[in-house]
C-alpha cells in the first residue's frame, strides 16, 4: 500500500495540544508544486475535508479511555494513536493563495503530512440525514447517550446565538435528566420541562431536551429562580427538578467575566472590545462548565409535587370582524356583537418579555 504526502501544514502549534483548543486557530495548507492543478475551482466550496498523517503518533491501545466519557474501543475514538494513524477533520475554508489554503478549524499541527483533500458535501458525508427525516432529534439523541454534552452545548449555540454559562447549565440539567430517565423525546407532549426563568438556561433545556413552547412541553412559572422541573407523563418515577445551588460560582471562579458580564450586559455601558472580550470569556466559561458534573451544580430533587396541565386542546378558529385575521376562539373579544382580536379590542392581554410574565 503506497500513501502520497501531497502537502503539509503550517500551525502555530509545533507540538500537539488539546484539539478543541486547535480548531479555534486558523492553519495554512501548503500543497506540493505536483498537485497544484488540482486545486482549480477549489474556491467554490466553502467546508473541506482534510485527511493528515499523524507523524508523531506511537503505538495504540485497542482499549483506552476517552477525553470524555468511560473507556472504549480504540475505533469508537478519535485517538490520534492508532494502528493506521490518518486523521480527517473538515475545515473551513477562507481563502486560497495559490498553492496555500487558509483554513480555520484544522487539528493537526506544524509540519503534518497532508495525504488527501476533499470538498464536503452533506448529501454524501452525513449518512444519517434520511433517518433524521424520520427522528428529528436522532443526532441529539446520540449526543446525550454517549454524554457528549460538548457537542451538545455546540449546536445549543445555533439556536441561543451565544455561549454562556447559563446556556450550559440548560444544556447540562437537560441532558442528565434524558439519561437517567433514558429518555427520548418525539415532541408529543409526554415529557414536559417545567421551567422557573426566561434567562438563557430555557434555551438550553428547550433544544436539549426538545420541550419547547411551540409544542406545548415548556411550561413557564415566573419564579425568577434558575431551575427547572422534568416530568414524564404516566411515569411517577420519573419526576426530578434541578436547582442550580451555586449561585455564586461565576463570581468566584470566573471574575473578570462576572465584572465584564455586569459592565456590558447589565450595565450597557461596555465598549465594542469589552463586549467581544465578554463573549471570549463566557464561551470559554461555558465549555468548561458543561463538563462539571451536575450533582455538585445542581440540587437535584425527586417525586416533587407538581400540577400539569392536560394536553393542549385543539381550537376552532374566529375572524377578528375589523382587520380580517383569525385567531383561536378562546382569545377573541366579544364587544358590540362582533368579534374582535385583542389588538383590535384594545383589549388588556399578557406579554412574555425579559422582566417576566407583563399585562400589556
């Protein structure tokens, strides 16, 4: 078997360091002058893949532990320690200079032997997308059972906009509850998140544990304390909340992101720098407090009592008789024999905004 080295890599790193540090750094890709042709129209994508050669890997160990989570088998890993050592990861690509590719997210270090590029292209390199039609939360699902909450907190971000510590505490409660409940949830109102805030530990409760207010599992209470109580209907046994207990350890353990959090997001009185150096440091607070372990974060209690609600009942709809538009029955306003909208009545009515529960 014979491999051609068709390029090799230019990193700050000269020695290997954590991976998810590395794919936070930009790298260059300098193809062999033989192979340059083969970059044409290479600009058109905007995601590769990039298969390397660990050089500097020794051995392998069939059995081993994972950065995260129990022991497995070495081809369950991404060990750079293996029998074959190649690596692949795919980068986004930022540029391209000639025989140089700019890219962004590459783990592999200074002087890597590149063996092989390849654009990425998600009808082909996600096999599982004809399933996911099938179970929306199927990648979600797989994430929480073998407690990659790392990746959890990742695409909890695409949907909050930002990370923080409270997103992953969301992100940490709801992921801990499917586990032990073994859980899995179709969005059909069975599994229900009974939450006591509308700060961004919601958002992590409502992706991770798909209890959403569109489908009628995210109940709100306006206590104004971080916490969230997970009920399986027609199961008793499972019934847990999460209290986050310690309430002052962003004060403690993260100082300078506490004082920058109150200057710019409390106080709106942050420069535009404050504001990027705020995000750097509650990303970074973020993904170290996804990998704490809830028991010592949260209080965590069972068999809580708690009234739920029945199902959410389907509705007829009426027309609001001045502007045309429906809307569900039990909302219309009867005034002056005709039906009206609650804007058109300039009718009182209940607004979910950042100070809570408001009547408007």
């Amino acid at each position: 078997m014979e491999i051609n080295k068709i390029g090799e890599v230019r990193s700050k790193y000269k020695e290997p360091v954590g991976p998810d540090e590395m794919r936070k750094t930009k790298s260059i890709i300098e193809v062999e002058a033989e192979y340059v042709d083969g970059l044409d129209q290479i600009e058109d994508y905007e995601y590769l893949q990039i298969l390397f050669y660990f050089h500097k890997s020794e051995g392998y160990d069939l059995i081993s532990k994972r950065r995260r989570g129990p022991e497995r088998g070495l081809f369950t890993s991404r060990s750079p320690r293996r029998p074959t050592p190649i690596g692949i990861t795919t980068v986004e690509l930022l540029k391209r200079e000639g025989n140089k590719l700019h890219v962004y997210g590459l783990d592999a270090i200074d002087g890597t032997p590149v063996i092989d590029i390849k654009p990425y292209a998600s009808f082909m390199d996600q096999p599982t997308l004809s399933l996911q039609k099938k179970t929306p939360r199927y990648r979600i699902n797989k994430l929480i059972k073998y407690q990659n909450q790392h990746d959890l907190l990742l695409k909890a971000g695409e949907l909050h906009g930002h990370y923080c510590p409270y997103l992953a505490l969301g992100v940490l409660a709801a992921a801990d509850v499917l586990k032990r409940f073994g859980a899995e949830n179709d969005g059909m109102e069975d599994l229900l998140a009974v939450v006591e805030t509308n700060s961004c530990f919601s958002d992590g409760i409502q992706y991770t544990a798909g209890t959403t207010f569109g489908n009628n599992s995210l109940i709100y209470r306006d206590f104004g304390k971080t916490a969230v109580t997970f009920v399986k209907r027609g199961d008793s046994t499972k019934n847990l909340r999460y209290y986050f207990k310690d309430s002052d350890l962003i004060e403690r353990e993260y100082p300078e992101a506490a004082e920058l959090f109150e200057k710019v997001v409390a106080d709106r009185n942050g420069s535009r720098e404050e504001e990027e150096k705020m995000k750097e440091l509650w990303q970074e607070t973020a993904f170290k407090i996804i990998e704490a372990d809830p028991d010592k974060l949260f209080k965590i209690e069972a068999d809580v009592e708690i009234e739920l609600p029945d199902y959410a009942p389907i509705f007829d709809n009426k027309q609001c008789s001045r502007c045309g538009e429906k809307l569900m029955a039990p909302k219309a306003v009867q005034k002056d024999d005709k039906v009206l909208c609650k804007e058109c009545a300039e009718s009182s009515y209940y607004q979910l905004d950042g100070s809570g529960i408001v009547e408007k």
